[in-house]
C-alpha cells in the first residue's frame, strides 16, 4: 500500500469539507454501460454497510465511479478516523513546481485547495511563487495558517466560492492533489472549482490512472482481483483515456496530460508488490532511483519527456492533468 496511498495527506480534510456541502451540488443522473464490479470483485473497507455499491463505467460522467455514491454520512464518519498516510515526496512536489513553472509566472495567485500542512505550498515558495493561497481545516489548518507569506483560509469550496465572490477575487491557478478520486459527483466539484479561476485560469491536478492497459495485463496474467478498487477510499476511477472528454463536460480544455512512473511493470516483471506487499517499499525506492538517474545528471527534461510519452499510450500510475477554464 505504501506506493499507491501516497499523496493522500492532503486530502482528508478536503473531503470532509466538501461532503459537508454536498447537497448544494445538483445531483446527475448515472447509467452505467458494460461491465460491471460487485461483490467480492472490489476490495472494501466497510463492505458490511457499503455491499449494495457497485462500480462501472457511467455514460452521464464518462468515467468508471461507484454507484449509489456512499451516503455523506457514512464518508464523513469514515473519513473522521482515517489515518493519514504518508504525505508525497519532495521530489514529486519539485516536478509539480516545475511543471507550473511552464504555465504560470511566479507572480501568479495559486490556491491548493485542501493543503494540508502546507508542504506543496512551501515547495511552490522555495521555487519562487510568490502569491500563494490555500484552504484548510482543523489542526492541518492551526499548523498551516502558521506559514509565512501563505495565506491559507478555513474555507470549504462553497464557502471559498462566497469569499472570492464578497472579495472580487480569483486565482489563475488552482491545485487539488489526490481529491477529485475521493468525492462523490467529481464534475460538479470541477465546475465549482471554475467560479474561482480567472479566464483562462489553470486548473492542476492528480488523480490515479486506472483501468490502464497495463492493469488490464496483469488481472489477465493474475486472474486476481481489480486490486484499485478500494471502496470508499476511491469512488472515482478515472483514466488517461476517458480524462479529455470528462474535462470537457466540466467545462475545460487539456493542456497537458503526464504522469508518475508507471509502477504496474514492476507487478509485470515479477515484483509483485500486490501479492507481496512488504515489496512495496524496495519498488518505491527503485522508482525513486530511476527519476534521480536524470534529475542528478541535468536530464530532467528527456524524464519529462518520457513521462510525456507514458502519458500518451496510456500507462503511469498517477497522472498530472492541466486543464484551462474555457
Ligand atoms: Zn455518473
């Protein structure tokens, strides 16, 4: 597990925010089409109240989700004794940082939404941005309003929505890590998120890149479960293939799509890290090594570049989407 929840850190709170408004989005209308997962096909966390889910691919949204959604009930109870995991790397927070530097100039207001304790926003002040914001709840919240030349808010998305509406403000970025896989009607989510940008405002985010080709590999080598369809810790399942067209619906254009290094050829090339999960760790540190191979000799730009390329035949663990408000 250690190589997949990753990144989860900065979500917990941001999940509990917006379930707690979640009535204030219109509710879509969901029909799946082909196949579909039930029963013991899912890996579940709360399968006693939750057996009723299944998950397939909905013609409405344009993505593999769960459905009915659990309730918001059972998610903010759930999400209430989550343990966080460890947060992402630094390393993953420098290409972030990196890969804004492409699209926005220092100068730009940038808003992480669900930030945490503030390590991206620190990473995105060490590489020279200078008008930062984020949201946060609770203790997170406590420890990252503390940060100097950050202004971080205790807002949920409707709240912050209001504020930036009274204040006449808007961000020409916007940063969600690990959320939109987490929360129940995800577009609406994305289309709320489009009242804050400015035109032309860049939305960036991560979320897992499931149902790959490589996946589709080794459950046919395996004949094991779909191991990514954790429930409730993922209601969403999007994928490099379907991620254009649900952009779209929502109101944006793909900029560019990337990724994280596709861990599943580990899984393929015998260290299955599913089966044998005390592996998880040695293939983490080995996928480290690979990126530092060309961050250490001045070839970030050929790993980006083959990242790129992952991106565009559909493989990658994570994938980095930029998108702009259209
Ligand atoms: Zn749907």
């Amino acid at each position: 597990m250690y190589i997949i929840s990753k990144g989860l850190s900065l979500i917990i709170i941001l999940v509990r925010i917006i379930l707690d408004r979640i009535g204030a989005y219109e509710s879509m209308k969901h029909t799946f089409t082909g196949r579909t997962y039930s029963g013991d096909e899912i890996t579940w966390r709360s399968k006693s109240i939750l057996s009723d889910l299944k998950i397939g691919f909905c013609e409405e949204c344009g993505f593999f989700h769960a459905h009915p959604y659990p309730s918001e009930d059972f998610l903010s109870e759930y999400y209430q004794y989550y343990e966080i995991p460890c947060p992402l790397h630094s390393e993953e927070r420098d290409r972030i940082a990196r890969l804004l530097f492409k699209r926005v100039s220092p100068s730009s207001s940038i808003i992480d939404i669900g930030c945490g304790k503030g390590e991206m926003l620190s990473t995105l002040l060490a590489h020279g941005f200078k008008n930062l914001y984020g949201t946060e709840f609770g203790s997170m919240y406590d420890e990252s309003k503390k940060l100097e030349s950050i202004n971080v808010l205790p807002y949920n998305i409707v709240d912050l929505c209001d504020w930036c509406e009274k204040e006449n403000k808007s961000f020409e970025c916007a940063i969600l890590i690990n959320v939109f896989e987490h929360v129940p009607e995800p577009i609406n989510l994305m289309k709320m998120i489009k009242k804050i940008l400015s035109p032309d405002g860049i939305l960036m985010f991560i979320v897992p890149n499931d149902f790959s080709k490589l996946q589709a590999v080794y459950l046919e080598k395996t004949k094991m479960k779909p191991w990514f369809l954790i429930l409730p810790d993922h209601v969403n399942f999007f994928s490099l293939d379907t991620i254009d067209k649900v952009m779209e619906k929502a109101g944006y254009e793909v900029l560019h799509k990337t990724v994280q290094y596709p861990l599943e050829f580990f899984l393929l090339q015998g260290d299955d890290y599913i089966a044998m999960p005390e592996l998880g760790k040695i293939c983490h540190h080995k996928r480290v090594e690979f990126e530092r191979s060309f961050t250490t000799t001045d070839k970030t730009s050929d790993l980006e570049a083959i990242y790129d390329a992952f991106a565009r035949v559909g493989i990658g663990r994570d994938m980095y989407i930029v998108a702009r408000s259209v």
